[in-house]
C-alpha cells in the first residue's frame, strides 16, 4: 500500500483554510485546490510499503509516542515549495514548529532504521493548493507575499494517523489505517 503518517487538521479550522483556498483562486492561477477532508500536514511520506513493513511501523509509533504528551499548533504563515520562482505547491505553516520539529525528527531516525530515507530539512507544512501551471504567476505571489503571516488558528496535536493513499483520476482517496493518540 501507499502510505504515510499525517496529523488531521481540525475540522473546525477548515472553513478559515477554504477562505485562504479562495482568496489564493480570484488569481485565476491554475490551481488544484485540496479538498476540506483532505486538510492534513504530512510527517513522514513512505510510499508503497509491504504489510510487514506497516506493522514495524506502528509498533515504532506505539512505542515512540508513548514519551509525548498532546501540543498546540499555531496555524500561521504561507508559504511555497520549491521556490517563488517555481511554484509547485502552496501551504500554510506553524508559527513555532520546534515541538511539532522534534516529534518528527525523533521518529524519522526510527523510520531511517528500517531503510526509509531520512528527511533532509524538514519543514512542518499543510498543503493546501498545487501549481499546475504559470498563468498568473506574478498575481499568484502577489497574493502569496499579502497571506505570508495570516493567521488560521490554534490546534492540539493529539493524535498522528497512518494513511493509506489511492491515486484516482479525480485526486486522491486517503483511508486511516490506524490512529496514535498522544
């Protein structure tokens, strides 16, 4: 299966993200929008991974998450990746990333162990929108640069869930797995 471990984004924050959705799509930049039940932030992407290899994962998280208790997380900022000069994808950030940061870091070294790669420089993000083109581009940063510190909301991270992931012609289809409560 495809998988990956994300941290839902509270629902009740959903409505502040779609109103950054739509301030970003009166660019009429080539834009494809993440649906309000897709809203995550990705912490480890796997890829296709065996059954085995899903089962050595949650024991890694049982065992990990047992020495964190629940954080907040500041919902703040946007941002760009690669690069403003070539934009592929859209987030929005946490304005104090260092406990969200620490949690990964902790767990990717678990995750290295079994033959993942280890992220380089990670940086906590909530994908929101793709790029799927350079119409607009300069009035698609212009709205970038204005939302660089908005504000969505506060959130507890209370809980990290495995993700399988399907790839259909119409987006993806994300299932949980199995969910860790912190």
């Amino acid at each position: 299966m495809r998988a990956f471990i994300a941290v839902d984004v509270d629902s009740r924050l959903s409505y502040k993200i779609q109103k950054i959705q739509k301030e970003l799509k009166k660019t009429r930049a080539p834009l494809k929008m993440v649906e309000p039940e897709n809203l995550h932030f990705t912490f480890k992407f796997f890829g296709e991974i065996s059954s085995s290899h899903a089962d050595q994962i949650i024991s890694i998280m049982q065992e990990k998450l047992e020495k964190y208790q629940s954080f907040p997380l500041h919902i703040k900022g946007t941002g760009v990746f690669p690069k403003m000069d070539y934009m592929r994808v859209i987030w929005l950030g946490i304005e104090d990333p260092s406990q969200f940061s620490e949690l990964q870091k902790d767990l990717d070294q678990e995750f290295a162990k079994m033959g993942f790669k280890k992220e380089k420089s990670y940086i906590p993000h909530l994908t929101i929108a793709r790029v799927k083109g350079p119409q607009n581009r300069e009035l698609l940063k212009e709205k970038i640069m204005e939302l660089e510190s908005v504000e969505i909301s506060e959130m507890t991270l209370e809980k990290l869930v495995l993700k399988k992931s399907e790839l259909t012609p119409v987006g993806p289809i994300y299932t949980d797995v199995k969910e860790f409560f912190i």
